[in-house]
C-alpha cells in the first residue's frame, strides 16, 4: 500500500493563506477609514465657523488696559482657533514692555486663555514734566504724565538713556549699578525717596528723613537691613553716611 504524503509545510496552506490575506486587507481597510476620519476631521476643524474665535481671557492683568491687550493681540477678530499660533501669541504679549511672562492655551471651542505676568513698577524717572516708570530688571514699562501711587523711589541724574518704553537702563552710565540695586532693595523702597545714579562708581540714596547715604558698588541687601539701626544712632548735623564698606560705615559733617 502506497503511503500518502502532506505536501504542506506549517504555514503554507491555501487556507491559512487565504485567511492571512483577508486579515491583512481588513487592517488596510480600517486604517484607510481611520486615516481618511482624521483628515475630515482635521479639514472640518480648519474650517468650521464653530471654532471661529470669539473670546480672550485674560488672567494676571493688573496695570495693562483691556484696550492694550487686544491691540497687542496678533489676529483678526473671527479666526479659527485651530489656525492661531500660540507661541506666536505668546510672543506679541511678551513685547510689552510690561509683561515678564506669557502662557497661552486653547479652551474649546471658541476661546483663548492667556495667562500674563506683569512686571512690577520699582522706582520712578522724572523726566521733562513726566515719569517713566521702572521695573526690577531696568526696563522702562511705561510712561505717564501724572505721578503714580505707591510711593516709589525717584531715579535720577542718569545719563545717556533714551526715554522711550521699552528701553533699559543698563544702557545709561551707572545702569547696571542700579539695576543691581532694585533687585535688592525690597521692603526699603518705602524708606527711601531718591536714588541718585550720578556716579557709576558710587550709588547715592536719600531716606524720606532727608539722610544721603552712600552705598557704594554692591552688598545693597545687607547694607540695608543694617541701615535703620545705624541712622537711629546719627548725629544730628548735615553730613553724609559713607556705607561703602559694610563693616566700616562712618559719618561725614559737612
């Protein structure tokens, strides 16, 4: 009796094969429908009135006027939302000589979030009838005709500076020795009414008391926390308080 012999090896049955094929067309297929739901998705997304913009939400505004807000604002009223670039956003917002830090989100399905960081006001310029007002960091964030609130510190005698908005002061001779200064005057901007920028080798300031006192090129943190204690105990007689050297301050009659 002959024996017969199974001419298929593991795999290659016409069956097994056959259902292999039609396994692989259904995955074609269902990734063709996925692929092409995506892309209906994505047109009817791009082009929709739904996702038209309608609103802007402002978040951390605190001196900026709604009116500046929306003029910074890069886009056409009625823009699909889908269309804005955010960082793009982000970055007219961050132009104002205001503003520190911007974060901006998609809030679906017609309205943008925009969360802002002002930079605070610190010291003030008098300057030709105005005063331009002067964050931590030497910019000048804005300018006004009228004397703000707040009781900051005037910053005067500082030379080769353009008085624009936007501008710094580290450009000015001395800038960079104030700058220093405002980031580390803290809570004694209230006891003090001028800091005088004349000398770049030396920072001058006047208390409300009418005290000057010199505080040399650094140390500004410390020199101020000792400065109460030590102008309790001056004379009373017109003179001067050399506080260059932190652990020598002495008082000069004039």
């Amino acid at each position: 009796m002959d024996r017969q012999l199974n001419h298929y090896r593991f795999g290659n049955h016409p069956a097994v094969e056959e259902r292999r094929g039609r396994a692989k067309l259904v995955k074609i297929l269902l990734f063709t429908v996925i692929f092409f739901t995506l892309v209906s998705g994505i047109f009817y997304g791009l082009s929709s009135p739904f996702f038209n913009l309608q609103e802007l939400i402002f978040e951390g505004r605190e001196v900026l006027t709604p009116g500046e807000l929306d003029q910074a604002f890069p886009y056409p009223e009625g823009t699909n939302i889908w269309k804005i670039d955010l960082e793009r956003v982000a970055r007219a917002y961050t132009a104002l000589p205001r503003v520190e830090e911007v974060a901006v989100e998609r809030e679906l399905p017609r309205t943008l979030r925009i969360l802002l960081t002002e930079k605070e006001t610190v010291a003030l310029i008098p300057y030709q009838g105005r005063y331009y007002e002067v964050a931590g960091d030497g910019t000048l964030v804005a300018m006004t005709p009228l004397l703000p609130p707040g009781g900051h510190p005037m910053l005067t005698e500082l030379s080769g500076l353009t008085y624009r908005p936007g501008e710094n002061i580290a450009a000015a001779a001395g800038g960079s020795l104030v700058i220093s200064f405002l980031q580390e005057m803290g809570e004694a901007a209230a006891g003090i009414s001028e800091i005088s920028a004349a000398n770049p080798n030396n920072l001058v300031i006047f208390t409300l008391t009418g005290r000057k006192v010199w505080l040399g090129r650094g140390g500004y943190r410390a020199k101020l926390e000792l400065l109460p204690e030590i102008l309790a105990a001056l004379p009373e007689r017109t003179g001067y308080l050399d506080f260059r050297v932190l652990e020598a301050p002495s008082f000069v009659s004039q």
